[in-house]
C-alpha cells in the first residue's frame, strides 16, 4: 500500500479553503510529546483495513468547552485563527471493530510534528494519530501525515457562518450541504459527532481503500439525519 500512498502524496495541490492551514503561524517553542500505547481499555488489535474516516475538528466548538490550558493555547489562544483541523485518518475494519496500536512506536521525529501542527494543532494528538492508526498503514510517519494533508487540503467546506444562524439545521441538510461543496462525496458518506446538547463537534468522512468517498457503513454511527445541530460560530 505503500506504494499507492506517495503518488497520492505527489498529486497535494493548494486550494482556496484550505482550513487556515495557510495562515497558521507555529510557535516558537514546539513542545515534546509522551509516549502513548495501548491499555486495558484501548488494546492493540491487527485486523485488515476495510475503508477510512478522514476525521475533521470543528475548532470553535472545541476551543468553547476546552479546558486544556497550556495544552490547547496554540490552537485556542494564538493569533490563527483556526476553523476546521484535521483530528485523523483513521483505518477501519470490516465489522464493528477496527485496528489500532498495531506496533510500537516511539517519539515522533520534530520535523514530522512541525509539518503537521497547523493541520493538527497539537503535539501530543499528532503523536497519538500516529501510534494508534498511523502504525496499522504499510507506511511511515512522514508519508501517513503527507497522505493525511493532502486529504484533508482537498476539502471544500460549505458557509459556516450562515449555517450558524439557520434557525433549524438538521444533521441531514448540514451533511447535505457539505457534500455538496466536495467532487463525489454524497450525504451519505458523512457522520457527524456532536456534544450533548447538539453542538457540532466533528465531521467524520468514509472513503474506501483508494481514498475515494463512498457512503458509511452502518456501523460508522453518528447522530440522526433528522438530530437538529447547533454550530458555534467562529469568533
């Protein structure tokens, strides 16, 4: 799979709604990340790859009820001014369960973290990304955030702001009007995390083996077509 990856890789090209990766400004002083690997609760589990989620973050909303201090200051507190950021690619399973943890790994190298802060503003998430999901993919860190990148640059968002103050929105016309701004994703292919008083949280999108879009599976989950949404609005 390796090989299907670097000419993905290859083909990255700027957009105009790039999520404000173009306008993040890194900070002067890129913290080390811990070590992270499974536990109890999270265990190690190799099972083929059946489709992907290209998971992306609603910052808004997430900077709203955060309580990370130091943790978040460069997503929350800084100058940029971040709208959407990549959470992850993840791999999938087949069924109900999914891989993770498939190997160890260690501390990222520093230039993998900084090429990737602005898409994923924080250390120690790049670090978790790679180690549970990264280390499932026939590949390496500086390839699986390349590919993770490019994907998440190719997306389209629709006007954030406007569907901020529809007086109703549900999960299906938000899905809807997503999919509408990206070449080939369909409603379908969407789930939504939220938190629980409706506010949206992430956008979860399902592609198959070759990266392409395709419907979720029944297992993805997510709220309701019909679950009324609320969007914290950029500041």
């Amino acid at each position: 799979m390796l090989k299907m990856l670097l000419p993905l890789i290859a083909l990255a090209t700027p957009g105009i709604a790039e999520a404000q990766a173009n306008q993040c400004r890194l900070p002067d002083v890129i913290a080390r990340p811990r070590i992270e690997g499974p536990t109890a609760d999270e265990p190690k589990r190799v099972l083929p790859i059946g489709y992907y989620t290209l998971a992306v973050s609603w910052t808004p909303q997430y900077c709203n009820t955060s309580r990370g201090g130091a943790r978040d200051a460069f997503q929350c507190q800084s100058n940029n001014s971040f709208a959407f950021t990549l959470h992850g690619l993840w791999p999938d399973g087949y069924g109900e369960q999914w891989p993770q943890y498939c190997k160890a790994a260690g501390i990222l190298p520093r230039k993998v973290i900084r090429d990737h802060l602005c898409a994923t503003p924080s250390v120690q998430l790049i670090q978790h990304e790679w180690v549970k999901h990264g280390t499932c993919m026939p590949t390496n860190p500086t390839a699986f955030f390349a590919l993770s990148r490019k994907l998440y640059h190719a997306l389209r968002y629709p006007d954030m702001a406007e569907l901020a103050q529809r007086p109703s929105l549900s999960a299906r016309a938000f899905a809807e009007a997503f999919a509408a701004r990206n070449k080939g994703m369909v409603a379908d292919g969407i789930r939504l995390n939220v938190t629980r008083d409706g506010a949206l949280s992430e956008v979860w999108i399902c592609m198959d083996r070759k990266y392409r879009y395709i419907s979720c599976p029944p297992q993805q989950g997510g709220v309701r077509d019909r679950a009324q949404l609320r969007i914290e609005p950029a500041r």
